[in-house]
C-alpha cells in the first residue's frame, strides 16, 4: 500500500504543477480596482485629490503589470498581482473620500466668496449713483461703473459655475469679482467720505451763521 501512495506521488505533482499553470488572470479583482478607479475620477479624485488619485492609478498599473507578467510564465501564481489590485482599489477609495471632501469645501468658499462680492459690488453701486458736478470726477467715475458693471457680470456667472459643478474656477472667479469689487470700492470710499464731510461742514456753518443772526436781530 505504502508503495502504491510513493507511486502515485509524481502523478500528483505533476498535476499540482498544471493546475498552477493554468492559473487564470484574477478578473474580478481587475475589475474591482478598475471600476473604483475609474469612479473617484469620476467623482473629480483628479482635481481634489490630485496625490491620492496619482497613487491609485499607479497601484492598479502596477497591479496590471504583474497580472501580464505573470501570464507569461507557465507556472503563473497572480498572489501578488491580486495583492496589488486590492491595494488600488482602496487607494482609490479613499481618493474618492477625499475627492467628496474637497468638492464640498470649493463650493463653500466659492459661495462665501460670491456673498462677500455681491455684497461689495451693491455698496459700490449706492457710492456711485450720484453723478460729480467735476467734469474731470465724472470721468472717472464713468470709467470705475464700467469695472464695477464687468465685476457684477462675473459675479453672476459664478452662479453658473457653481451650478455646473466646477467649484474649483467658481471659487476663482469669485475671489476675482470681489477683489475688483473692493479695489472700486477703495478708490470711491475715501472721495465719497470727502463729500460727506464737506456737506456736515457746510451744514455745520450755516447753523453758526443763522445763530449769529438770531443774536443780532
């Protein structure tokens, strides 16, 4: 008997060996790796987590790489390759998370952006609602609504942005809009702030002079 059982020992090697080498490529762990790679770009992975993503593709190359280089070996074992698929795909996971994250945060600050500029862009436009009787201001100021008309454009297109889902330019353009909008606003504030002191002053006057008169009548 115990000889029987040495007998049948190569037999049972060599099958061993044609199993291992008719190893298929792991498909399903293909598969998964790609689709989750493919879904945190999808998920903008390639704009809020630009190292995450870079590392997941990497990994399932790598990963793909192994899976071809062991089919061309006869005795192929895919231990590895699948070992690197699955660290793709959770790479790829988390460069989702992230992805979610960082999409939120743009859109916040691309809206708190567009407040603070809408809100600058109507202060201007009170400022500069009075034409000068200066020829020389009037000017200027024609030339300061048409920035402040070109900043109120921008800030409406942001909503589009917004709604487009591009937070990132959103954001950018906002912090544009408001910045022109604040640098009108700093070069009107102090003429404006002028005027209003040589209004109270005249107002101010004209009080001393009816009091004067008041005492000598």
């Amino acid at each position: 008997m115990k000889k029987n059982l040495w007998d049948l020992l190569p037999i049972t090697l060599v099958v061993s060996a044609l199993l291992v080498g008719c190893a298929k490529p792991p498909q399903v762990e293909i598969d998964a790796a790609k689709a989750a790679v493919d879904q945190a770009k999808t998920e903008g992975a390639d704009i809020y987590a630009k190292t995450e993503m870079i590392k997941a593709q990497e990994a399932f190359k790598e990963g793909m790489a192994e899976v071809n280089k062991q089919k061309g070996m006869f005795f192929a074992d895919y231990t590895q390759s699948k070992k690197l698929l699955k660290g793709a795909m959770a790479l790829a996971d988390a460069a989702k998370s992230k992805a979610g994250l960082g999409r939120v945060k743009a859109r916040a600050e691309a809206e708190e952006a567009l407040a603070r500029a809408e809100s600058v862009i109507k202060e201007v436009k009170k400022l500069i609602a009075k034409k000068p009787k200066n020829k020389k201001k009037r000017t200027k100021f024609k030339a300061l609504k048409k920035e402040l008309a070109m900043a109120s454009t921008a800030a409406a297109s942001v909503k589009k942005t917004i709604d487009a889902g591009d937070y990132i330019r959103a954001r950018g353009d906002a912090v544009m809009a408001l910045t022109t909008a604040e640098e009108i606003k700093n070069k009107i504030a102090p003429k404006a702030k002028k005027v209003k002191m040589v209004k109270k002053a005249k107002k101010v006057t004209k009080k001393k002079k009816r009091a004067l008169r008041k005492k000598r009548s």
